[in-house]
C-alpha cells in the first residue's frame, strides 16, 4: 500500500480489522509483510465500489481501506490501535534510502 501512496502521491486511511478477522490472522508482522500469489492490494474508484464487491462476492475479499487527498498514511491494527501515522512523503524518503547504495 505505501508504495501505490508512494507513486501517486496521495494518502491512505488503512485498518486492517477486517482483514485479521477474516484471514484469522492476529500477528502484526504477519497482516503487514506477508505477500503471496494470491493477495492483491486493488484500488477501486469510490463510483465503482459496489460494482466490485458484487463481483467479487462470496471470495475472501475485504477493503482495508481509503486514498485520501491528504499527503498521510494512517494504519490501523485490529481494535483500532494505531501502527502508523506519518507524512507520506517522510515514508518514501525512507524507504528510498535503503536503495540508496552510494
């Protein structure tokens, strides 16, 4: 998700609640880092959203999210506690640093 704020320069309001309860995950480092083959992040224009779901209903699909006009990636972990809250842009400069090898 950082990385799709990254290259468009918008925010995201995430909360994973949904997503821990359906994947019956409750380990942070697991919701946040584990990828595989059949997890996709999908950006769905809000006009489009009930189009989608009813596409996808009755497959393990849940929304975690928002892209906000503001320049801040808000994460939330089940129950509403609070993993991250940072400027985008401070994230990017981050995680762009670790690619910096000169």
């Amino acid at each position: 998700a950082g990385e799709m704020a990254f290259a468009g320069g918008w925010g995201l309001d995430l909360d994973l609640t949904r997503l821990a309860a359906a994947a019956g995950l409750d380990d942070a480092v697991t919701l946040l880092f584990s990828e595989s083959q059949t997890r996709w992040l999908v950006e769905v224009p809000a006009a489009s959203v009930a189009a989608w779901e009813q596409t996808f209903a009755g497959l393990p699909c849940v929304a975690v999210g928002t892209v906000t006009k503001g320049s801040r990636l808000s994460l939330r972990g089940p129950g509403g506690q609070t993993w991250v809250d940072a400027a985008v842009a401070d994230l990017k400069t981050a995680w762009q640093r670790t690619l910096d090898w000169n």
